[in-house]
C-alpha cells in the first residue's frame, strides 16, 4: 500500500508546482522592459515614441504629453483632438505613440503609464529642431547708403531651435573692418558695426545663419558708399605730330554713378569719325579715353574730362600740344653696306690703275728695243 502511495505524490507535489508556476504566471504585475528614447526630430517630419510594457495583462497603456497636461491615447483609442497624433500596438510588448508633422509646440516630456495599483510609467522626451530663419522685419533691409566717413550698423535677426549662429562675410572675400583696428574674414554677431566707412568697403555682405540643422540660410545686403567724383589724370602734357592719332585718358571715382564726358574749347566733345570716346567701369570707378584722328592745327589745346553725381563734380585737363615729325635716319645696315660697296670700288680702280701703269711700261721697252734694231 505504501508502495503505491509513493509515486502518486510524487505526481501530486509536481502538479502543485505546476499550478503555482501558472497562478504565478497568471499574477505577475507588468513592468517596462526598456526605458523610452529621448527623440530628435525636424520641424514638419514625423516621429514615434516607444513603450515596450511585460505582462501587460488586461491593464492598459496610455500616453500623456506632460507640458501640455494632455492625455493623448489610452490602450488603442486616440483621446485627444489633434489629428496628427495616433497609436499602435504590435501584438507583442511595444506601443508606439506616433506623431505626424511635428510642431514646436509638440516639443517636451510624454509619459508612458499603465493603470496599475499603484500606477507605474516612464517619461521620454521629444526634441524638435529647427532650421534657421533670418527675420527680415527684424534686420537690415536689402540695401543701405551712407556717406563716406559716415558710421552705420548691419543687423541681422534670426530665429530656430537650437539658437541659430550669426556670422558676417563680404561677398568679395575681402575682409571685413572692425573698429578701424583689426579686419577679419568672419565676423560673428547678429550685429555688424562700420567705423568711418570707406569706399572701399563697398559692397555685398552676407549674413549666415546656422544652427547644425540643415539648411543653413543667409541674407544679401548692399552697402553703397556714397562720395563726390574725384578725377586723376595720368599725363597733363601730351605731345603729338601733326597727321597721327592720339589718346588721352582720366580716371574718376564717384558714386552714385556719375555722368562723365569731355570738353574742348567750352563745347562738348561727341563721337564722331573725329572723335573715339571709351569709358570702362568697374564699380565706382571709370576709365575716360578720348582719341583725336588725324591730328591737325586745330586739335591742339586744352582738353578737359568732367564727371559729376548728385554730391558734386570735378575735372581734369589735359593740354595737348603738336611735336615735329620724327626724320627718318639711314639704317646702320644699309650703311655697313655702303660702306663695303665704296671699298670694293676703292679696290678696284686701283687694281685696273696698276694694269695700266705696267702694260705702258711695257709698252715703252717695246719701242726702245725696235730703234736700237
């Protein structure tokens, strides 16, 4: 009897192991498998958050956005009245909160929790970027002007998340003056301050703003310095033969861009087949060139290059006045070859001089030899 008894408790102890294994199974309370990732996300993309939950059981999973005190879903239902929020469940551990065309206002703690007694949840955070944004109600406008000497600011606003950064470049590459001290190729700082500007430091300045979320932006802005014509005249005196052609020439700087021309005798001189007029600019600089065909008595004078803007006007002269015609002098070859020429001649009379000379004395001997016969 005792015999039998053996291996039934054994099989009874074991069932009871069994059943404890399963209440135990049965009973277990959930608990998160993994913590929430903290998620960085562009301004307008999509992203998801994570709740991965063990044991679950018949509880629920909800999600709340902790800044704005919102409860967004709970289990498989959307609570809250923004669209663009929704839920998922993978028939496994994980719950995913997703958030389509994330907003700025989107940013910040969303707890996971689960209606447990107590309650237990986790909190992830959502990190929304934006790309830089120059403000242009805020900044310089588009082109500015001031007189030379004069001191003026370039400002620069931008907005995005992080901060965006604020550096300065001249679009010529040229560097940049800062306080008449020092100059720089990048200035940083959403303002740019121009001590005693010059005209050299005309020109286009960028504004670039960055903040590592693509795409870094940047604005255009023209600084026109504005000053009265100044007028250098390279040669004041120019001489020239009658018959030729010749060039005079002025170089002014001024801007606005002045109106340039030329006078000669108090009228104003105008293209012609006479006259050639060229005028090459660069910037607020020119280059005046007047040329006078076929120079005659008179074409000599005083010429003067005029150039005037709105600040003022200046000129230059020129006097321009007739030289000989240079004489044309033998070449030294053709002299070396005269000079051969004159010795070959030289050479030969005296050679057909002694001939003569030898075949008279010749002659003579011939006479003298027939009287004596």
């Amino acid at each position: 009897m005792s015999g039998r008894r053996g291996p039934f408790r054994s099989f009874a102890i074991s069932l009871i192991q069994i059943i404890t294994i399963i209440c135990q199974v049965l009973t277990e309370e959930p608990r998160f498998a993994e913590p929430i990732p903290n998620v960085t996300v562009a301004l307008g993309r999509d992203a998801s958050l994570p709740c991965v939950v063990e044991h679950l059981g018949t509880y629920k999973v909800a999600w709340i956005h902790i800044d704005r005190q919102m409860i967004l879903t709970i289990h498989r239902h959307v609570i809250t009245r923004l669209a663009r929020f929704s839920v998922s469940h993978d028939n496994a551990m994980t719950w995913l909160l997703h958030v389509s065309q994330v907003q700025q206002e989107d940013r910040g703690y969303y707890m996971c929790q689960v209606n447990t007694n107590p309650m237990i949840s986790q909190v992830g955070y959502l990190q929304v970027v934006v790309p830089p944004n120059i403000l242009d109600e805020e900044s310089t406008q588009s082109v500015v002007a001031v007189r030379e000497n004069q001191n003026t600011s370039l400002v620069c606003k931008a907005d995005g998340f992080p901060t965006p950064k604020i550096m300065w470049r001249r679009e010529d590459g040229q560097p940049i003056s800062v306080d008449r001290r020092k100059k720089v190729t990048v200035y940083e700082g959403d303002t740019l301050s121009l001590q005693r500007i010059s005209r050299t430091e005309m020109g286009a300045y960028l504004c670039i703003a960055t903040n590592a979320v693509p795409p870094s932006v940047s604005k255009r802005i023209i600084v026109d310095v504005e000053f009265s014509p100044m007028i250098w005249v390279p040669n004041q005196l120019v001489g020239a033969p009658a018959g030729t052609d010749v060039t005079v020439d002025c170089h002014t700087e001024a801007h606005p861009r002045a109106i340039s021309y030329w006078v000669y005798d108090n009228v104003m001189v105008l293209p012609t087949k006479k006259y050639a007029i060229n005028t090459e600019e660069n910037s607020y600089r020119a280059h005046m060139k007047l040329t006078v065909r076929n120079l005659q008595g008179g074409d000599f004078g005083n010429y003067r290059c005029i150039s005037k803007n709105s600040l003022g006007e200046t000129e230059g002269s020129i006097r321009l006045y007739e030289i000989p015609m240079p004489s044309t002098s033998p070449k030294a070859t053709e002299m070396k070859s005269n000079a051969n020429k004159e010795s070959t001649r030289s050479l030969q009379c005296w050679r057909q001089s002694f001939l003569a000379i030898v075949i008279l004395v010749q002659i003579d001997i011939l006479t003298d030899f027939v009287i004596c016969f």
